[in-house]
C-alpha cells in the first residue's frame, strides 16, 4: 500500500502534466450571438503575466471565425468571433509583444491571415506605445549605437533561428516587417520567416510539453522505485526478525533438552547387540541445534553446523535441520545446496493448513526463492511461490512477490520478443520497466540481472550506441566467467552476445577471442558446435580483411605488395560519413570528411575518452588512418 505522502506527491505530478497539457491546448476561442457578444479569448500565462509585471499597452480586436457548421450558415448573418488581447510588459517592445500574440493566437487564423494580422496588431501596439512615449531597450531595437535598419534584423533574426531562438527571430522579423521604405520582395521573404518561426515556436513548445510529460512520469516512477525499494528492505528487515524468532526457538529447544530425563527406546539385535538408533539421530540433531545458536539466536558457527547435519541421512532431517541446512548454505554464498535444502523442505512440509510467515516452510520458500534468483533461475524461484499459494492461496507475502517476479518475467519475455522482430527502441521501453520492476523484489540477483544487461547489449547495439551496449555486456561477462556456480550455457551466452555487438563495433580482434570462447564452452556433441565454428571462421576471415597482412598469389612481394594484402575497411563507415557522399561534389565531400574528422578524434582521444581505453584508441587510429586515405582518394 502506498504511503499517504506518496500519492499526494503523484496526484500533485498528474495535476502538473494535466495543467501543461491544458495550456497548450486552450486557444482562448469562444463563441458570439448575433449582437456581437464574445467570449475573451485571453489565456491563463498572459493573464498571470500581467499581475507580475507591468502592462505597458495592450489592446483587444475582435478577429472573425469561419464557421463549417451548415445549421449555423441556415441561420442567418450570425458570425462567430472571438476577442483577443495583445499585451506589451515593461521591459519588452512591440516585436515581443506582436510576436507573442501570434504565438497564441496563431492557430485560430487561417494561413494567409496570420501575417496580416500580426502585421496590424504590431501597427497597434507602436501606435499606443507611441502615444505613451515608452522607449524600449535599446538592446531589442539598436545594433550598437544605431537603430537597426531592416536588414540587420533580418540578419540577427537568421543568427537567432540558428541558435534554435524561435521567439527571438520571430520578433526581430516583425520589426523588420515595421520599418518603411523596404521592397516588396524583402516583405515576402520576412513574412515567410515568420511563418517558419512560428511553426518552429508551435513544434519546440509541443517537444516542450512531451519532455515535461515524460519528465512527470519518470517522477512518478522514481517515486514508486523508492517505494518499492523501501518494502523490500522492510521485508528484508522481516526475514532477519523470523531468523531470530526461529533462533530463539531452537535455544528454547536445546534448553528444554537438556533439562528433561532422557528416555530412550533400545532394540536388540539378532547378535544380541543392544541398539540406540532414535537416540544417536536426537544427540545429533540436538548437537545441529546447539552448535547453530551457540553464538546467539541470529545463528553462526556455519561450517560446524553443516559437517553436523552431514552426518544425518537424508531421509531422517527434521525440518527444523533442513532450514538450519539451507540457512547455512544461504550464509556461505553457496546457493545451489541452500536450493535444494529449501526444496526438500518444502516438500516434507507442504499442507494445506495457513502458512504464518515465520513458520519454517515459509521462510523455507523465501530463501529458496532467494536462492534461485542468486542463480539467474527465474522459473524455479516462480515456482516456489507457485507452491505456497497452492496450499495457501491467502498467504500476501508469497503472492506479492509471486505477481511482482511474474511481471519481471513477463516483460523479459516482451523485450526478447521485440529484439527478435528488430524493434530495439521498443524493446528498451521494456527492459526498462522490466529494471524497475525488479527493485520491488526482496533479491536483487546479480546473475539475473547480467540476463538484462546481455538484452541491452542487443538492444543499444542494434541501436548504434556502441559504449552503452559493449559496456553491458562486458559486466554481464565477467559476472559470469568469474562465478564457479553459473552453468557453460550461461557464460556461452555472454561470450556470444558481446561476439555480435563486437562485430557491428567493427572490433573483429576481440570479436574472434569471444566466438572462440564460446565454441570452448559448447560439447563437441552439441547441435551447436557446426554453427557457432562457421561463425568463428567467418569472423576470423573478416579479421583478416580488416587487419590485412595476409600474403597469397596476389598479394606478396612479386606482385609488389611486400607487407601482404593492404587492410580493407570500409573508411566512410569508421568515420560515420554518409552513405551518398560519393555522389556529392568536392566541397561537400571534404567538408563532411573535415567535420566527421574533428569531431571523433576529439571524442576518441586518449586524454578525453571515459570509456573502455583499449577500445578508444583503437579507435583514434583507425579514424586518422581512414582520414588520411580518404584525403588523398578525394584530394582535399
């Protein structure tokens, strides 16, 4: 259940993104009667604005709509309208001001209206200003000591559309647009413009609203993140309380034994041996008990406790002995044994009477659970919880965990299911929840995480992001080369993951070691061998080709190539240029060579690049050996 403070803070989100899409949706329309009654079409930001600061001139026009509605043309002469407010605030001038109301009320005029209108607002406003003798900054209407003549405007406008200044250049074409003696064909190029500025204007405020959208719900995701992580630990701190409960038990136990007469049971044998079978089992579980909570309810003495327990058959463990076992183990690091004790535990006590949370069987299912996520088995620990609710549809722990890890599984299974159809932006959407998801889970297994971070390699390489993608799968191995518990599969499948990305990074040296280990890791009986062989010699050929070096019939001193084969490699590719520039002219060609150039030998520098060094400087020397061979092929 969330916590009060949290749901104020989403509804206060959701109120936030209602209201960003309300503004920019609401036009300030309304509709007139026949006696010209309108609705005023000024907007919350203006009416907000004039309270802040203060309006220096304003006035209202009334601008006609045209009406589709065919019971309203039968009607008669009725026209709808709509009143609109130009403002001018201190500190502004008639350009920002004209240009503000275009970008309101744009969208309410057709076409070949907007300039004409905008033209005759601003025409208002100079005329009231005027009136009022308000002098504007000089930093909007001069261009150093003198006023700016229409051409600089028109100039400072392009420098400002450049610099993504939409509104700045939209005012400074409505200046120029104001000035007198300025030809025809200046006019039509300035209301062009300003037409392009305020599409531009609309788009960024659009891209605006849907950044500040996504930034709402990544919030509220942060939020829900914290929250979860917080019920995690909470649980957590819950499993640890059951763990001393339980200790406090067993020293209850091991005290109440010690105290009571012991009465045993003897058989005798054929030989006329007398035989104390049930006693031996009782010192030895006993002798389990007391060397488990010898150090304090919490448990300890680890080793001790499991070479005891070794000592009883397997079938004669009490559970009490087949919790103290998987705890053990679980302690140890040793998730496989503390698997299969909670399983065998489960198994001895399975019933469908309620299963308490700090009963031995329920925490018997947690730890398995926790254990079968440490081991990357998703499936097993579902079916822990599977088990418990079973008997005990009711119990909320297990259901909880058993809904929040089915989601986790399920959003895996959507993301390799996008990957497999190409669609990796999708796919990372999924990957995404799916990372969120997994932090309300009471385990945060590393291994099963390296699951997720082998489908982002996928994904960011498919995706061109190279870094991201190889720095993903470079944790996932090394997680699980160096994890003596992780199954030849598991490491096969990171060796073969970051062999692919390696190969789309053009990185056929480290390409080859990966297949390679791979093929290793695979039995020669395997249906795979064949397959991942031809891959490795193919790779080990496009190796070849990269490095060059190679000395055959055609390449060799006779034939006047005493280093062997030069290296063949796709130079426009290294230097990301575009696949059509062979078609362009020589200008264009060197220009693109020169800025491609600049940029990635400063991203790839050996003093700047943060990334992988190996890999930085393989790349700085194949981008300035691909340049100077592109320099000389091109002449420039």
């Amino acid at each position: 259940m969330r916590s009060p403070c949290l749901c104020f803070l989403l509804l206060l989100l959701l109120s936030i993104v209602t209201t960003i899409s309300t503004a920019s949706d609401d036009t300030g329309t309304g509709d007139g009667d026949g006696d010209g009654a309108v609705v005023d079409g000024g907007n919350a930001d203006s009416d907000a604005a004039a309270t802040a600061t203060e309006v220096v001139a304003s006035i209202e026009i009334v601008i006609p709509l045209d009406d589709d509605d065919d019971d309203q043309e039968d009607e008669g002469d009725t026209e709808k309208k709509f009143k609109a407010t130009a403002y001018v605030y201190e500190g502004e001038d008639v350009g920002v001001g004209a240009f503000r109301f275009a970008e309101e009320y744009s969208s309410n005029l057709e076409g070949s209206q907007v300039t004409k209108t905008v033209r005759g607002v601003a025409k208002q406003l100079l005329e009231e200003l005027t009136s009022k003798n308000y002098t504007p900054p000089r930093e909007l209407t001069h261009c150093g000591k003198r006023s700016c003549s229409a051409g600089k405007l028109w100039k400072r406008a392009e420098e400002m559309r450049k610099a993504d200044m939409h509104d700045a250049a939209g005012a400074d074409l409505i200046r120029a647009l104001l000035k007198t003696g300025v030809e025809i064909d200046f006019v039509e190029g300035c209301e062009r413009s300003l037409n392009w500025a305020l599409g531009s204007v609309r788009r960024q405020r659009e891209r605006e609203r849907r950044e500040a959208i996504e930034e709402a719900k990544l919030e509220i995701r942060r939020l829900e993140e914290m929250t979860a992580t917080e019920e995690a630990k909470e649980r957590k701190k819950e499993y640890e309380a059951d763990w001393v409960k339980f200790g406090v038990k067993m020293q209850e136990s091991v005290a109440n034994s010690a105290a009571a007469d012991t009465t045993t049971t003897t058989t005798v044998a054929p030989d006329g041996t007398v035989q104390d079978d049930s006693v031996v089992l009782d010192d030895l579980t006993l002798k389990v008990k007391r060397t488990f909570v010898e150090v304090g309810p919490q448990g300890g003495n680890w080793n001790e406790t499991i070479q005891l327990i070794k000592k009883i058959p397997a079938f004669d463990k009490t559970v009490e002995a087949l919790l103290i076992e998987a705890r053990c183990h679980e302690i140890q690091g040793n998730h496989k044994l503390a698997l299969s004790a909670a399983g065998r535990l489960i198994q001895k006590a399975a019933s469908h009477e309620p299963w308490i949370n700090d009963s031995p069987r329920m925490m018997a299912a947690t730890l398995g659970a926790n254990a079968a996520m440490e081991l990357g088995l998703s499936k097993n620990a579902l079916s822990f919880y599977q088990t418990v609710l079973k008997f005990d549809p009711e119990q909320q722990r297990a259901r909880k965990q058993y809904r929040g890890l089915k989601k986790v599984v399920k959003l895996m299974d959507k993301a390799e299911e996008q990957i497999q159809k190409g669609y990796n932006k999708v796919a990372s959407v999924f990957v995404d929840d799916c990372l969120s998801a997994m932090r309300g889970l009471d385990v945060d297994s590393p291994l099963f995480r390296s699951k997720i971070q082998l489908k982002q390699c996928t994904i960011l390489s498919g995706m061109g992001k190279y870094e991201e993608a190889l720095s993903n799968c470079d944790s996932a191995v090394e997680l699980r080369s160096g994890n003596d518990s992780v199954h030849p599969n598991s490491q096969k499948e990171a060796h073969l993951a970051r062999a692919e990305a390696l190969l789309l990074d053009m990185d056929y040296d480290e390409a080859v070691q990966d297949f390679r280990a791979a093929f290793d890791l695979t039995p020669d009986d395997h249906e795979d061998k064949r397959e991942l062989n031809h891959k490795l010699q193919s790779s080990i050929r496009e190796k070849e080709m990269w490095n060059g070096g190679m000395q055959n019939n055609r390449y060799n001193e006779h034939t006047g190539f005493p280093n062997g084969m030069p290296p063949q490699r796709d130079h426009a590719k290294i230097l990301q240029l575009p696949i059509d520039l062979d078609q362009r002219s020589k200008d264009i060609r060197c220009a693109w060579l020169k800025k491609q150039f600049k940029l990635l030998v400063r991203k790839y520098h050996p003093d700047k690049y943060k990334g992988n060094k190996k890999r930085g400087s393989r790349k700085f020397k194949e981008v300035k050996e691909a340049k100077e061979i592109l320099s000389s092929n091109w002449d420039c």
